[in-house]
C-alpha cells in the first residue's frame, strides 16, 4: 500500500508508520521534526519517504499533499494537547488547540480528498477524552469531539465515492505527548500495543477503533448516562 501518515515524527504516527514500513509499505512520513524524519528514513530507506509539514500552514499543506495522487490509506495523527487553566482562562489556547487538531486535520483533507479514489481509506485519529467532560480537557476533548462528528459526517458523503472513513479513540499512550501530564493515566498503554490495534481496525474497516478495549468500553458506558450524571462523576476523578 501507498500511506501517507502526518504526525510522523513522534508518538502513534510514528510507531504506525514505522510498523507498516516493517510490512514493506511504502510510507510518505509527514511532521515538523526534520531530525525525526531522516532518522525514519534512516532504518527504512526504500519504505520511508519524510516530508516536513506543518499543518497549521494552511499554503504548505495544500502544496505538499496535493502531489500525492496514489494514495490507499491516509492516516491524520498531528495533534497537540493543551490543559485549560480555570484561574486564567486563554481563549489563544483553544485557538492553538484547534488549529492543529481540527483546522490542521481540515487542510489535510481538503489537499488530498481529490485524489483518493474507491477503496482508499481516510483515517483521524481522535481520542477517547471526547466521551466525558474531564477537568481542564475543554480545548483538547473538544477538539476530538468535533473531529469524531466531522468523521461521522464524512462516512456519510464520501460514501457513493466508495472512500472509507474511520476514527481511532486511544485511551492513554506511552508518547512523549502523555509523558507531559502530571495525573493518573488509568490503563495506559506501550505505542506498540497501540499501533498494533490501529493496524488490525484499518485492515478490519472497523469504524471506529477504540483501545484498550475495556477503559474504552468503561467510558463509552459512562458517556450514555445522563448529562448530570457524567459531570458528578467526572467531579470525583
């Protein structure tokens, strides 16, 4: 397969990438890190090809996606996490927040949706923090709420084109991205387990795949109750 994965330089989209270069895929590894990108193309030179984006730079992207007009699988895994500070709350802080994880992931696919043809697949990586209201989350758990109802909505209108849209829900992963948070990350897992399960739910078309199966499923329960309900028991977290 030809897949195109942003985020490439560290975390999940980095583990995924050099998963499926391990497969003998051939890669197109897109981030910031210049550094990150020659090492992946380092251990695998005939598989990786890397590319810096910034998907903030709205001109970049369109630029630089747009070239790739063979692509199976696109992968949207560039993302950033900022905690809220309720005694000096920043509106510029949802602003950063959503103009990687959300706008970001918009440029993305407005440069390479043209391209994609029947059978290709268009993968967001969102988060299973969209399913309570959890303390100091309001930029980063909105976000991915917003990017699960944009997938939905996608599901549906590219559809007749035959292209398949999936969402990927983690729970808490070992990346230098959760390294940073100073509580409690129940069930957290190695980038290994993760890419792993990513890689069986896009080879499986699962809609959206969501790991570890049991915090998932915990909190998907909890994301039924009454609105009332998940606020007193986020209160207690």
């Amino acid at each position: 397969m030809n897949i195109l994965i942003t985020g490439a330089t560290s975390g999940i989209g980095k583990q995924v990438a050099l998963s499926y270069a391990q497969q003998g895929h051939t890669v197109i590894a897109c981030g910031r890190n210049s550094d990150a990108l020659a090492e992946l193309e380092a251990l695998y030179p005939k598989q990786i090809a890397g590319v810096r984006l910034d998907v903030s730079d709205a001109d970049q992207t369109q630029q630089t996606l747009s070239t790739f007009t063979n692509l199976d699988l696109v992968i949207l895994s560039a993302g950033v996490c900022e905690y809220v500070d309720i005694e000096r709350f920043e509106a510029a802080m949802f602003e950063r927040v959503f103009d990687v994880n959300v706008f970001g992931m918009m440029r993305c696919v407005e440069a390479v949706l043209p391209n994609l043809k029947s059978g290709s697949q268009l993968v967001f990586v969102g988060s299973t923090a969209r399913l309570l209201p959890f303390t100091r989350a309001e930029a980063y758990g909105g976000s991915k709420a917003a990017i699960q109802y944009i997938a939905r909505s996608l599901q549906v209108d590219l559809a007749p084109r035959g292209i398949v849209v999936q969402t990927v829900s983690p729970g808490f992963v070992e990346t230098p991205m959760t390294d940073a948070n100073d509580f409690e990350m129940p069930m957290r897992v190695s980038v290994e387990f993760a890419a792993e399960r990513i890689i069986k739910g896009i080879q499986k078309k699962s809609t959206d795949i969501t790991f570890p199966t049991t915090f998932g499923l915990f909190l998907k329960f909890l994301s039924r109750l009454p609105q009332s309900w998940q606020v007193a028991i986020s209160k207690r977290f």
